[in-house]
C-alpha cells in the first residue's frame, strides 16, 4: 500500500514532467498501480519500485523539443498527443480555408463578409478567454510565435518572395487570392488554438 | 478496462510474451478515442480519478474486421511456411 508520503513523491515526480492534466492523472494513476504491484507481488520497496517504474517509463517521459519550430520542452508521450492534435487542426484550417478559396471564387463579396465574421469571432474568443479563461498577454505571445503558425508564416514568405519575382508590386501581392488563402488557414488555426486553449486542452499556448 | 490494467491483461494472455511499453499506450488509446473506436469514462477509485476505456459501435465493428485480416493474414503465412 502507497502511503500519503509516497504518493506525494510520485506527483512530485510527475510535476516535473509539466504533463497535462489529462495525461497527469492517467500517467499517474498507471505509477499508482504499476509501484503498488511490484510492492506486493515482487516484494519491492517503494524506491526500488519507484526506480523501476521510473526507468519502465524513460523513453516517454523523457523531456523533448515540442515541435521543430518549438523551444519548449515536454514529456515525450505529451508531444504524441499534441503532434496529433497538430495534426487535426493543420486538417480542419486546410479544409476551411480550402472552401473559403472556392467561395472567394464563386462570390468574392461573401468571401469577405466571411472573413469579417471569422476576425468578429476571433476578437471575441479572444476577450472571453482573457476575462473568463485567464488568459495572458503571455499566453496570446506564445499564440503568435505558434510552431504551426510559424510553419504558415514561413510558407507565405515564400509565396511573398515568389510574387515579388513576378511583380515588384507589393500591393498587388497582397491583394493575391494566395495571399487570402493563407489568411484564411492562420486564422482558423488561431480560432481553433483559442478554442482549444478555452477547454484546457494542450495546444502548447 | 483502464490503462494499467490492459498491459497486465496483454501480459497474461501472452503469458509474458507480449510486454507493452508502459507509456506506449497512451497516445494510442488517445488516438482510438479521437477515431471514435473507443469512449472513455473517468470514475474515482481511492480518491483518484480512473480513465475507463470502452469500444464503441464503431470500434467493434472496427475490431471483428481487423481481426478477421489477422486470422487470414495468420493462415497464409502457415500455409506458406508448411509447403
């Protein structure tokens, strides 16, 4: 049986891992089980136990670099799960920003009205995560310097630089329907960031 | 069933043969829930909360198909090893 004492050291443990809450109390609960059986089955004590649970668990929850374009560091398994959640969103924004492409084709009228209405939903996600959320200056830097949005970034500099080849107007460059396209796909990034970030889900914000 | 205890059941179904990484299964099981094959459901046992994992429709119907490659996929390979 894991006393209180041991218990606290455990969470201690696991703190250092800066896991998320959801991943927190599973990880946690798998050493709960995993000491308490190597105690009473193999006849362990609790710091033997503890170190072989501990090494059981190295590889994942060994501290990596979040994404490539990211400096922050987190557990290995965290980076699983967020990578896929990275996924989820780069494939919902294309999707999005794919439709708002085609309806930029068919009524460019619409197209804006819709873009005015995304950046309206933006500012409000916006000021409901900082008044209700907590969410700080901080928090909306680290949004800013995202390794998704960065990834965005990176790829309108070229479409920027491309254009520039073309034509040394940049006016006409920003008024490009690429241009709209990328606009378009980094604010349903950010919208789904916030939204993410609102429900206490790890998006590394 | 929750986390620890399907590592254990692996175990003892493969009698030790079948030693899952501890922390191998959780991006999985993550990643089953976000497919919509399996539900999960969080009760407190001993005062802490236990992630409970379920198959859903979907994961069944999922799971009888994979299992039937499994099987065919078991029974060429014998048949070709007993030529």
């Amino acid at each position: 049986m894991i006393s209180l004492e041991q218990e606290k050291q455990i969470t201690a443990y696991l703190n250092s891992k800066k896991l998320s809450p959801q991943i927190f109390d599973e990880v946690k609960d798998h050493f709960m089980m995993q000491i308490g059986s190597l105690m009473e089955n193999e006849g362990k004590s609790f710091q033997e136990a503890f170190l072989a649970a501990r090494i059981s668990w190295k590889r994942e929850l060994e501290m990596v670099r979040a994404d490539l374009l990211s400096f922050k560091k987190i557990a290995r398994i965290e980076k699983q799960v967020v990578q896929m959640r990275f996924r989820k969103i780069t494939l919902v924004s294309m999707v999005f920003s794919g439709a708002g492409f085609l309806l930029l084709q068919v009524d460019s009228d619409l197209f804006m009205n819709l873009q005015i209405l995304l950046f309206i939903v933006w500012i409000a996600m916006l000021l409901y995560n900082a008044i209700r959320k907590g969410f700080r200056v901080s928090n909306y830097a680290s949004m800013n310097f995202h390794p998704l949005l960065v990834r965005t970034m990176l790829a309108g500099l070229a479409v920027f630089y491309i254009g520039h080849g073309m034509t040394a107007d940049y006016w006409k460059i920003l008024d490009l329907q690429i241009t709209k396209l990328f606009c378009t796909y980094a604010l349903a990034v950010q919208l789904q960031l916030l939204y993410f970030s609102s429900k206490k889900i790890n998006v590394l914000v | 069933m929750y986390g620890y205890q399907i590592t254990q059941r692996a175990k003892e179904l493969t009698q030790g043969e079948l030693e899952m990484t501890e922390g191998a299964l959780y991006p999985l099981l993550h990643k089953l829930e976000a497919e919509g094959m399996i539900t999960s459901e969080i009760q407190k046992i001993n005062g802490r909360d236990r992630k409970y994992y379920l198959l859903t429709d979907k994961g069944k119907k999922q799971q009888v198909t994979q299992e039937e490659e499994m099987k065919s996929y078991l029974f060429n390979l014998s048949t070709i090893f007993n030529i």
